[in-house]
C-alpha cells in the first residue's frame, strides 16, 4: 500500500475488555510492538469476552461524540484509523462522518466489521449491526470481514461447506460495491482449501491466500490478523504481502498456545509479540 509508506500515528476505535485479550487490549501491544504511536476511543466497554457467556456492556456513543468535539478544538489528526466493533447504527452514523473528515486530510481508514463467525452472529450482537458495519464499510480504504460477514455484508447465502472461486470473487464485488477500496476476506474455503482472498485497488488485482488450520478456538485472532496487517501496511508493504504476514503471525500464535487452558481469554499477547512476522 504505497500511496500511506510514511502514515504511522493510528488510533484504534473498536470495544475495550475488562478481561480478556481482544481488542483493543491485543491491538495496541502488537501496534506499539511495530514502532506505531497508537492511540485509542473505545466504542464499547466490555467485561469480559462473550465466550464466557455471561457479560457487562456499555455503550459509550456520547461520550464519543463528546471526544470528537473535543479533538476538533485541539485540532488532532492522525494518519490512520481502524474501527471494530460498533454496537449501533447511530455510532456508526458518528465515527463514519469522523473517518470521512479524517480522510479528506489523507487519513488511511482500516474496518474490521465485526458481527459473527459461521455464520451466525456473535453472542450480544444485534441484527442491527449488519447496517452499521455497512455504513463503517463504505468509508474504508480497507476492509477485512471474515466470511460470514462478508455474506451478512453482501447478502449473498453462506455456504458452511465453502464456495467456488467466481463467488468468492462476487462476494469482494459485493463489498467493493458498498464503498470500500480494498477487501480481504478471511476465514473463507475456496473449491475445497481454507483461504483468504483479497483485492487490492491500488493495481487492480485479486489474490488468494490458503492456509492450514489449527482446531483450536481462540477469540481476538481476528483482532490479532488486523494489526498485524495494518502495521506492515504503515509500514508500505503491499496488501497480498502484509495479508500473509498477518496470517503467519495469527498461526504462530495460535500454534504457540494451543494447549492453553483457559482458551476464552485469549492469546497471552504481551509475552508471545516475538512470533508477530
């Protein structure tokens, strides 16, 4: 992503864990590892991940809309800003009018637009969220949805046993046509292998990307594959490059930790930042 080589203050707006390594409490050690000033607003606070099954949330909309004003006066930019989870369309509504003023100044806008996993959404996410990732994902240079949220994205069926290669590529046309310019998919079987699939605007090209899965479940990997993918990028690495970074990086992690016994938490990030590639 050449035309953003020299881009490297980024603020993160996306959930903030009380207990947990998802997040922004995965992003930011692994940003700052890269050399990254990294910055952050959480969207929403959270307890504790949603594996757990019971948790507390709370919305902080207004008190974003408060910091917004209150960063206009004092006339901070920043060269990036990646978005998660937004939990409303009427914050969504906020920090997408943000992120287009940010990038009328050249600003980099990264979505992960978090909802589900195979092919439902995430416990304590709401149907609501599918139109306010839309909006968050028509303002982004690059998006990165898994591929359920491709489908809810596009509303194109998901098919649990995988797809062809034509409709991989119509379900990046379908998140093109929303607005983003490029779009990764992750988490997504083509004609039989586990993959991720892209398409980078800045030369016009489409990429696949397969990969070997460990059978573990660990939340945040996908938290882990962004930052990872957004700090090569602001470092001026081409997309399909820092996509299989991001993606060696997220095994190594997982294989280093597979055996762990409390899987809700997270990967232990702090002590492992040495297997990010």
């Amino acid at each position: 992503m050449t035309d953003i080589t020299k881009k490297k203050q980024i603020l993160l707006i996306c959930d903030m864990p009380g207990y947990g390594k998802v997040a922004t409490a995965v992003m930011i050690p692994i940003l700052s590892y890269m050399g990254h000033p990294t910055y952050n607003i959480p969207t929403m606070l959270i307890s504790n991940t949603f594996e757990y099954g019971r948790f507390e949330m709370l919305e902080t909309t207004d008190y974003i809309s408060g910091t917004f004003r209150a960063w206009h006066d004092l006339g901070f930019t920043f060269d990036a800003v990646a978005t998660g989870y937004i939990p409303s369309e009427r914050q969504a509504q906020i920090v997408s009018d943000f992120c287009k003023e940010q990038a009328a100044q050249g600003t980099a806008v990264f979505v992960d637009p978090v909802m589900g996993d195979e092919g439902k959404l995430y416990n304590g996410v709401g149907e609501t969220a599918v139109n306010a990732m839309r909006e968050m994902v028509g303002v982004a240079h690059v998006t990165y949805p898994n591929y359920t949220e491709a489908c809810l994205l596009t509303g194109l069926p998901y098919e649990a046993e995988g797809v062809t290669r034509d409709r991989a590529r119509q379900l990046i046309d379908g998140v093109r046509e929303i607005g983003a310019k490029s779009v990764i998919i992750t988490s997504i079987t083509v004609e039989g292998r586990p993959s991720v699939v892209g398409y980078n605007h800045l030369n016009d090209t489409y990429f696949e990307l397969p990969f070997t899965e460990i059978p573990v479940h660990f939340p945040g990997t996908g938290d882990i594959f962004s930052a990872v993918l957004i700090g090569h990028l602001l470092d001026g690495m081409a997309l399909a490059t820092a996509t299989q970074r991001a993606m060696d990086s997220v095994y190594n992690l997982i294989d280093k930790n597979r055996d762990n016994e409390d899987k809700n938490c997270g990967i232990p990030i702090e002590s492992d930042l040495g297997l990010i590639v």
